[in-house]
C-alpha cells in the first residue's frame, strides 16, 4: 500500500520466500525508483523479511531502498496491516476450500483491487 495515495501493490505468489520477496522488491524498485524519491517497505520481523538471502539486493538498492521494521508484537494498532490480513482472510473465505490455485489467486486479486482506493487507515478494526 503507497502511503499517501492507498495504491495497492502486490504481487501474488504460491508461496512466500525470501526469493518471491526479492523479485517484489525488485518490481517495487522499477515502479517507484522513477519517482526520484527514497522507498521505505515497511515490514515485520518475521523471518522472510530477515533472511540473508535478501542482503544483495538490500545492498543493490542501497542508499534508495530499506526495510523499517515494526516493533516485535506490535499489533494492529501500529501495524494496520495486521487488520487488513483479517479482512482480506474473512472475503476470501479463509480456512474453507477452494477449488483451485487460481480461484484463490482471483479471490485475492479482487480484495486488493476493492481496497485500492481506500486508505489502510480508513479501516475500522
């Protein structure tokens, strides 16, 4: 989510590892690197966004790009994402069966759409 404008950015993949999150960041940098301006991802302190395996590309973008990381356990209320991950789950219908891979995929896709552009912190937890 750009803050400031609420614009979605995501990149949906079938599963998450420090080698999806660096092609993320990679097409975060090729979008937002044109606007001449630094990109801060905030991030929690979960192991992906740790992993040594992003230190080249941590170290590629350095001086243009870093992580801010959230306190550990910080909650919802620092962290607004935590909230969205429930409302995307409750619309997605998390926790019941899907078809497949790509009705998943679809699913996601429409919650984030839906969401574009409405601030994260507009929502109400």
């Amino acid at each position: 989510m750009q803050y400031g404008t609420a614009k979605v950015f995501s990149k949906i993949v079938p599963h998450c590892d420090a080698q999806a999150l660096r092609q993320y960041i990679h097409q975060v940098m090729a979008t937002f690197s044109k606007t001449g301006k630094d990109v801060v991802m905030v991030v929690d302190r979960s192991g992906i966004h740790r992993a040594h395996k992003l230190d080249a590309t941590l170290d590629h973008y350095h001086g243009t790009f870093r992580f801010h990381c959230f306190p550990a356990h910080c909650g919802h209320h620092l962290n607004p994402i935590e909230g969205f991950w429930r409302v995307m789950k409750d619309t997605i219908g998390a926790g019941r069966c899907v078809a497949d891979l790509h009705l998943l995929s679809q699913r996601t896709r429409q919650v984030l759409m839906a969401h574009q552009e409405r601030p994260i912190y507009a929502f109400h937890w």
